[in-house]
C-alpha cells in the first residue's frame, strides 16, 4: 500500500494538522505503508515532484499540530483547464493534464491518494478519480474538505473555518484600538468570504464573545459601544446603503467612529458592473473566480462610506492572511482528528469522496460521492446565532 497526500488552493488553519493525522494514523496502524506527499498540489504531481515521509517521522509528528500552512505547499491548478496547465509549463503542449497526472501515480505506485482542499481541490480530484476508473486503473481517493468560507455543499463544517473565524476576532481586536486615534474614524475589516458571508458572521460572533469579557471604563471614554460592531455586509443580504449610512451617521455622532465587518463578497456584483462599465478589466484566475485582490472591495465601500459618513480617518484591514496562516485549535483539531481517521478507513476499504459531515444525511460522518461536492453554499442569515447578533447590533444607536 502506497499513500500519497496532497494539499491544495489557498492555505487554511487545517493543512499541517491533516496531514499529521493522516500519517499518524498510517504510521500506527499500517506501518509497512509508504507514504509520500506531492510538492504544491497538483503542480507537483504533474512535474513528478515529491517527497518521502519516513518512519522515523512518526517519533516527531506531534510537532507539526503548532504549525500553520501545509509542509508539502499549495497551488492552484485545474487538471481539465489544459491552457492554463501548459501557459504555466507543468505540461507541453498536445499533453493532456488528467492523462500525465494518472501516468504519474501509477509509476509512483500509489493506490490511495488523500486530497485536502476546497471544492475546487475536490471536484478536481473527482476529475482524476472518474479518469482513473474509465482507465482502468485502481486508486482511491479519499478527499478532507479544507476552507475557511465554510461554503462546501454538502459539508456541515470544513476543515479550518472554526480557527480563522477565532483569528479573524483576535486580529480585530487591536485593530479596533486605531479608533483612539481620530475623531470621526472609520474602519473597515474585510473578511475572507467569496461568495459566502459565514467565516464574516462567525469572525462577527467570536469577537462580541470576547468582547463581552471585557471590563470598561465609561468614565474616560472607553466603552463597550465604541468598541462594538456597527455594521455587517454579507453577500447573502442586499444593503440599503441610503438607509444603513443613516444609521451609521447617528453611530458616528454618538460614538465618534464606525466599525464595519465586511465580507470581501459582498457588492461584488455592482463593483463588477461599476468596474466593467468604466472600462477596466476584471481580472479571474485559472477556475475563473473574480480576483478579488485585484477587485479590492474593502477599498470600493470605504471610498463610498467615508463621504457619506463624513469620516476624518478610514482605515481598511484584512485579517485574511492571519486568519487563514493559523495552526489549528482544539475545535478544528477535534475535527481534523475525526475527519482524517475515517479518511484512513474510506480509504483501505477502498471507498472514494470526500470525508465531512454530511448536512443531507443528519449531520453524520460519511464518506461523501464526489458528484455531491460543489462549491458556493450560501451562509443561512436566518439563523438563531445570526439574527440575535444583529439585533443587538442594530440596538447599539439607540
């Protein structure tokens, strides 16, 4: 038996700790298995790039649960877009990348191959998966799913979001201190979240919890209003932007500054279209998702807020990068743990998807059908948790 394990898309706080577990389990359990792990993703298996993970790894696997990122390294590729695979050199021109990616595992010698990403990661291991199979060729793939958007049909929970969410709290948590530096301040913290506004919600409800630990002291100014969330753009809601900057002018009066949690999808469909009339390029990545980078939609609503605020100062802060580069908690590394174990039975018994709880079938662990794996879940604003935060939120002006 010959394990090889990949991690792919953009890093997430559950990368280090899957692999850990997955090889951990292995080690313990099937201690003849070789294992290996594919260099950047699917990059490295198309250039035959990987490495070995010993035996001896098993003395010292504890170490890598401190650690963020993955190890072995990311990218993003998609097996079936051949232009973008040859415009980037992983493959020549008249190869096909499904084809030299099953070439390679099978002069590797793998017969189960672990993929932990998102569902891009996912369905592009189904791709491989389903071309194996037609080939003739007998690999299982048994897939983690990884994303801090939470945003994967019909996983409950992915891997990593619990942790960005918690990260995502502490890195506002100094940044709401910039407040004391100008009358009239408005901040903007734009929260990972393309076309779902769950890890905004819940980076939302981590920093209120915390903030509700807090002593006060009213007295010199220092208050839990000041310091609170006004405002909270998903991409699941529309925003009466007359309405809401109403209603923030009054916050801004009262307590000198606007603390805006903003999902970095949400107006993308008017920014595009504001975007695209004035002429400029949108620019998409190889699975053709709007670069939101590029898109920078914290800077769009803060040009937009700080007129009709009147604000003196504007501050815009991404906690993406922080949130999403963390080592896993206890939550996730619960999870993780639970999640890769019954990968590692999937797997040996020969049973290919992607391990999650399955929304569809009561929440239970199950190895899911990779035709079931899609992505752009939309986060369900009506939920008790949600609903009760922005109640309060909304009482904060009076």
């Amino acid at each position: 038996m010959k394990i090889a394990l990949l991690t792919s898309g953009g890093i997430a706080p559950c990368l280090s700790t899957s692999l850990g577990k997955l090889t951990e389990n292995y080690l313990n359990n099937y201690p003849e298995a070789e294992i290996i792990g594919y260099l950047n993703g699917y990059k490295g298996l198309l250039l035959g790039n990987s490495i070995s993970f010993p035996k001896s790894l098993k003395n010292n696997i504890q170490n890598i649960y401190n650690f963020g990122g993955s190890p072995i390294g990311n990218s993003r590729v998609k097996l079936t877009n051949v232009e973008d695979c040859i415009k980037k050199g992983y493959i020549k021109e008249g190869e096909i990348p499904l084809e030299l990616a099953a070439k390679q595992l099978v002069k590797d010698g793998v017969t189960i191959l672990h993929t932990i990403g998102g569902d891009d990661t996912n369905t592009t291991a189904a791709d491989l998966s389903n071309y194996l199979k037609d080939n003739n060729y007998n690999l299982t793939v048994v897939g983690l799913p990884k994303t801090i958007d939470n945003d994967v049909f019909p996983i409950t929970q992915t891997l990593g979001a619990w942790t960005a969410a918690e990260q995502g709290a502490i890195f506002f948590e100094n940044i709401v201190n910039e407040n004391t530096t100008s009358d009239r301040q408005l901040i903007i913290h734009e929260v990972m979240g393309r076309h779902c506004g769950w890890l905004t919600a819940a980076t939302a409800l981590e920093y209120r919890k915390r903030l509700n630990e807090r002593k006060f002291i009213p007295q010199i100014g220092i208050t839990k209003e000041k310091w609170d969330i006004h405002c909270i753009l998903l991409p699941e809601e529309e925003i009466d932007f007359d309405k809401e900057c109403k209603r923030l002018n009054r916050i801004m009066d009262t307590h000198d500054c606007v603390n805006i949690f903003l999902s970095e999808g949400s107006g993308m469909r008017t920014i595009i279209s504001e975007t695209e009339k004035s002429g400029e390029t949108v620019l998409r990545d190889a699975f053709g998702h709007v670069r939101l980078d590029e898109l920078n939609p914290g800077q769009w609503f803060a040009k937009q807020f700080s007129i009709r605020l009147k604000a003196n100062k504007v501050l815009v802060q991404k906690s993406g990068y922080f949130s999403r580069s963390a080592k896993s908690n206890s939550a996730d590394l619960e999870l993780i743990s639970e999640c890769a174990n019954y990968a590692v039975t999937s797997a040996t018994n020969g049973i290919s998807g992607v391990v999650g709880w399955d929304e569809d079938n009561n929440n239970q662990l199950s190895c899911i059908d990779f035709n079931r794996i899609k992505g752009g879940k939309l986060f369900d604003t009506s939920l008790d948790w949600y609903q009760n935060m922005m109640k309060e939120i909304n009482e904060i002006e009076k």
